[in-house]
C-alpha cells in the first residue's frame, strides 16, 4: 500500500485546460485520470487537496463520475478530499462528493506510515509560514494569479508546527518546494506533469 497525494485537478475546466496546453477538457481530463489509473494500486491510499472541478452543479457531477474508476481501483475508503476554494461546501456537493470520497475535509493532519512517521498537514491552500515567507522573498515565478491574494487566503491559510511537513495545491506553479519554505510541498499536478505524487517521492525532495 503506497500513499498518494495530489490537487487542482480542475476536471472539465476548459480555462484551466487551455492554460495547460491542451486542446479541450475532455484530452486534459484523460490524461489527469488515466495518470491516476496508471500509477495507483488496489489498497493505495489518495489524497485530494482540492478543486476538483470549477465548482458548478454540472462540474462536481462531471468530477465524481471521472473519478469512478479511480475510487473502484484504490477502494472507496481509501479516497480523501481536501476541500479547494472552487469546492462547494452545500449539502448537494457533499452528498455527489461523498460517491467518491470516504473522507471530506477543509484540512488534514496525520502521520503517515511510510513517511517515517513525520507529521503532515494537508491543506488546498499554502501555509501560513509561507505566506510570511513570500512577503519577504517576493512571489515565486508562475504562480496563478489569486495564489497568494489575502483576500483569498483569509481564514484560510494553516498554522503548522515549523517540524511539520505541509502539503498543499492552489498556487498553479510548476514548482514543488522552494528553498525559504523547504517543508512546505506543492502536490498540484502543475508542479508534478499531470501526475499524482507519493510519499517516497515527497520525501525525496524535503
């Protein structure tokens, strides 16, 4: 059993799937669930960080059924989410989500077994620490344009423990980590080529 973690897949999204170099949502789509289909096990363990689709009724339909496959492979239990900003929080999305999903959550804290039981915060957003960090570094380079907005972070942001690892998407970067925030890990599939990332991997980087 392997942990897997992954975010911003933007399912059905054409904006985004432009933005990705794809011709259409339906090619970008393809390639984010077959990746998850090629590299997830029976009994692995996957991890969402957020913003599965843009958010509309038709949109988290169209996320949950692409996503059928994955949930029937890894199992169903085995299936978290982290909510994004373009993830409802209503009943209806909820109860379409939880199709897929065991687990649905604004923010995840757990020690995950092969990463030597270091503590890990999972969050769609980027922490705290490295918000302060940005304000003093500057920006990281192609990131998207909301990734570091206060408005946007408000209340949102994750306060860690400076020995956690934290997990996160929203940003849109092609960068994972950045030397002023080294335990801090962008799981999107922008920084990983359209795939999702496990734990090995993550621990490879830190």
């Amino acid at each position: 059993m392997k942990y897997w973690f992954t975010s911003d897949l933007h399912l059905g999204h054409e904006k985004v799937a432009a933005l990705r170099g794809f011709p259409n949502a339906r090619k970008h789509d393809s390639v984010i669930i077959s990746n998850l289909l090629r590299y997830l096990n029976s009994g692995d363990k996957l991890f969402v960080l957020g913003d599965l689709s843009l958010g509309r009724k038709m949109d988290v339909a169209h996320a949950v059924n692409m996503l059928r496959p994955v949930a029937n492979l890894v199992g169903y239990r085995n299936m978290s989410l982290v909510r994004g900003n373009h993830d409802p929080i209503s009943q209806w999305s909820t109860q379409q989500l939880a199709a897929v999903f065991s687990t649905i959550t604004d923010r995840l804290d757990m020690s995950v077994p092969d990463m030597y039981g270091i503590n890990v915060t999972m969050s769609h957003y980027p922490s705290a620490r490295m918000v302060e960090a940005v304000k003093v570094c500057g920006t990281p380079y192609g990131v998207s344009s909301n990734a570091f907005d206060e408005k946007v972070l408000h209340g949102v942001t994750v306060n860690t423990d400076k020995d956690d690892v934290h997990l996160y998407g929203h940003t849109h970067d092609k960068s994972p980590i950045y030397r002023f925030c080294p335990s801090d890990v962008n799981v999107g599939v922008d920084a990983w080529n359209m795939k999702p990332v496990d734990s090995e991997t993550i621990l490879s980087v830190l």
